[in-house]
C-alpha cells in the first residue's frame, strides 16, 4: 500500500465485523422509522373520516406529507447511504491507523451532510482533500478524530474511515477526483486491481451529495 500508516502506540483496530454490523442496524433503524412515521401520516386522515367523520382539508394534507417523506427517503436510501459500498471496501483493504484526522468543512444537503476532510500520515505530505459522508446516513460529525482513525483504501481512489472507540464509518472519495488522476495513474497493478475490486475506481456518480468532484 502506498499509504502505510505508522504510530508508536495505535489504538486497537475495530472489529470489522461488529462495526458492519452496527452500521446496518442503524441503517435499518433509519428506514424503519421513516417508513413507520410515513404509515402514520397516510392512516390519520383515513381513521379521522372513518371513525370520527372528519373529513378536514388540513388533515387530509397528512398524506402528502406521508408521500414526501417516503419520497425523501428514498432519495437518502439511493445517494446519500454509503454502508454496502464501505463494506465491500472493508472487505478489500485492510484497516491502517492515520494519526490525525481534520475536518476542514461541513456542508448541509437534503441527501445528508457532506465533510471536508484531510487524513494525515506521519511522515508523509500532501494528503489529498477528501470528501466524505457517514456510511448510515447520521448527520452530526463523529467525536474523537483529533485521536486519529482507521482507514481503509487508498486515498487516490477513497475508502472508508473507522474512529477508534465507536461505531461510525464515513465514505470518502477525493473532493477533486481530476486533481488526484495523477496519482491513480501511478498506481502500481497491484494497487489498481484491489481498487477495482472495492469498485473505487469511479468518480461517484449517484452520490449527488457527493458533488462536485466526487
């Protein structure tokens, strides 16, 4: 790997296991109760007439609301939810612990929050800008970066961030995916056959909450 973190004394690397899983409970969490609040809305106005007979212009505008949640959710489900895509990453590239982590920016997007950070590595410079957003679709930034974090994948193509002592992962693609041709063009066939295999070879497409230049 290009990107060989070192640390005289890294944290205990995470369970991978145990952090996918908890990443798909939460993701299961988030459509359930979507979808449960979306049932509610869409039933208020059918029991209010049929068991009160109150047939009420506002109430009825409960099911509209039911639908743009649902709509809503959907749209989270296809761009902004990231955690089958970390885990085929996770699945790929081993975990290496990066010293430090900076959030340089944050950025609000109905899709979900996008980050700009920077993953250090000790004894390197140059770390490209990344772009990243929490795998499960969370929108408040994971505590205890400045402790460092694990990573895996290659920072030219992306990868999946892992902070030591909790559960939450980001996606990250590099914030100029142009800007970082360079690099992926270096890339040894080694390198370059494990990124098509994590499929991080691609500029994201289907993210929109990932553009620009993701």
């Amino acid at each position: 790997m290009a990107y060989d973190a070192q640390t005289p004394t890294p944290p205990e690397a995470p369970d991978v296991a145990q952090v996918l899983r908890e990443n798909y409970i939460s993701l299961a969490k988030f459509v359930v109760l979507r979808l449960l609040i979306t049932v509610v809305l869409v039933a208020i106005p059918v029991a209010a007439d049929r068991l009160l007979g109150v047939d009420s212009f506002f109430v009825t505008l409960c099911i509209p609301a039911g639908v743009l949640l649902l709509i809503f959710t959907l749209y989270r489900l296809v761009y902004g939810i990231r955690v089958f895509q970390c885990a085929r990453v996770l699945r790929t590239y081993p975990l290496e612990f990066h010293p430090r982590v900076v959030k340089k920016r944050e950025r609000w997007t109905r899709y979900g929050d996008v980050l700009e950070v920077r993953v250090t590595t000790r004894g390197q410079h140059g770390a490209p800008l990344m772009l990243a957003v929490n795998a499960a679709g969370r929108r408040r930034w994971p505590e205890s970066t400045e402790e460092g974090a694990w990573f895996a994948g290659d920072l030219p193509f992306g990868g999946v961030l892992v902070l030591p002592g909790q559960r939450s992962m980001l996606f990250l693609k590099p914030a100029d995916w142009d800007k970082t041709a360079r690099r992926r063009d270096e890339a040894d066939p080694e390198r370059l056959a494990r990124a098509q295999q994590a499929r991080l070879t691609h500029r994201t497409k289907r993210a929109v909450m990932m553009r620009p230049g993701a």
